[in-house]
C-alpha cells in the first residue's frame, strides 16, 4: 500500500480495518483481508497528525496539525462534524476521555469540548519559568496527565481533575518522543534511544534501558506483557521488551 506521503500514525477500527493518516492530508482506509485501501477519506486540508476512537468503536476522531479535528462514523466513514481549535499551528496528538479531549499543541494541553471550546490549558515550563515544547503525553489509568518535553528531560504530572501539578521530574535526558504506560509502570523513550520506566504511584524512576543508537519513534504496549520500540534511520531497530 503506497500513500503519497509519510504515515504518520495508524487505528485499528472494528476487526477489519486499519486506517493511516498521512502528512498528504489524506486518511487511508485499510482492508485487513484484501490489504487494500481502496477508500480514502480526504476532508482534512493539513497533514494528519493522529487518530483515535471512541470508547463504543462507533466513532473516530482525527487530527491535523492546523487544530481541525473530524469526526467520523466508523460504520459509514461518513464525516459527522468537525472542531476547529483556535490559534492552533501545531496539533500533534489528541486523546478522548468521555466527551472531552485532551490535546497536545507542542506549546500546551488543551481540554476542550465537542465544541471546541477550550476548558483548562496546562503548560511546562523550566526553573526560569520560560515555556518548554511538549512532545508526548498520556492520561495514565489513575487519572494523572503525564506529559514530557522533547527539548530537554524534563517531565510534568498533572491530576487531570483539578489541573494541579503534582511532580515536576528531571533526568539526564536531551529530550523525550514517545510514552506508553503498563502494570502500573510509564514507560518513556528518548531522543538519545533509552528508555526511562517510571513508577506511576511513586513518579520515581526505577530503571533506564540502553535501547537504541538513534531517537525512539514509536513504542506500543502488547497484551500488557510486553513493550515493543522502534527507532530512527540510525538505528533503524525494532526492540521488545518484557513489562
């Protein structure tokens, strides 16, 4: 299957499609039987940075990096509606937690509304209080945000019910990529290729794993057994490891 440009993130909907967003605005709607995409979805007019469904599997929420965010039906891949977030450039990633999504514009985590309305803003930010990009982010099962900098090895914990921060985390790190959580462990790649494993109770670093030889680009969890990454074209590895 041949898209026009890079992929950039990939959904399994239902049991026989997966659908590929790319940086040529289009999502690609992948047969699992035939290994064909021979239905594409074409209504974002900036490159598709994530997609993710909803709890019931009916619905599909995508995004593209000028802040325009669809909604599709997974059924009919009829497009629904769709939000646009205001003085966004750069939407990187999104997450649906009941009728709301976080989203991450490198700058800030925005929560906002079927809307679009944005409810609350959360930011990092160094020891002289100067903004730091966000590179990745996720809402870990006992309610707390997650979020790290790409630029630096620096960590933010927010609990996502009343927004306060809970831990700010350092390590000797030039920058974080990518982070997935299991068995009650946060498991964060680097930009230099190891992997950092926190304690999600305790926010403690409990191990750093020498991975790879250039930035980790992707990390997915499997069965909750094991944690699979893979890196850039330095490297150009695919490491599992057990959680």
């Amino acid at each position: 299957i041949q898209a026009n440009n890079r992929v950039c993130c990939l959904l399994a909907v239902g049991t026989d499609q997966v659908w590929a967003g790319s940086f040529d605005t289009t999502i690609y709607v992948i047969d699992i039987q035939t290994h064909t995409a021979n239905k594409q979805l074409l209504d974002h007019v900036d490159m598709v940075s994530d997609l993710t469904i909803s709890l019931d599997g009916s619905t599909v929420y995508s995004a593209s990096l000028n802040g325009q965010i669809i909604l599709w039906n997974a059924a009919t891949l009829q497009k629904q509606r769709q939000i646009w977030l205001k003085n966004v450039h750069r939407l990187v990633s999104i997450r649906l937690v009941g009728e709301k999504l976080w989203c991450c514009t490198k700058n800030a985590l925005l929560l906002v509304n079927k809307e679009g309305h944005t409810l609350h803003s959360l930011e990092m930010r160094d020891e002289l209080n100067s903004p730091l990009q966000i590179e990745c982010f996720l809402l870990s099962q006992d309610g707390m945000l997650w979020a790290a900098s790409g630029k630096q090895g620096r960590m933010c914990v927010w609990d996502s019910h009343d927004y306060s921060l809970v831990k700010d985390i350092s390590v000797s790190c030039r920058g974080f990529s990518k982070m997935v959580q299991t068995q009650g462990k946060i498991w964060v790649g680097g930009k230099c290729g190891n992997i950092h494993i926190f304690n999600q109770g305790t926010y403690a670093e409990e191990k750093e794993l020498v991975a790879h030889e250039d930035a980790i680009r992707s990390m997915c969890a499997a069965f909750d057994r094991y944690i699979m990454t893979g890196s850039g074209s330095k490297d150009g590895k695919i490491a599992i490891w057990r959680a």
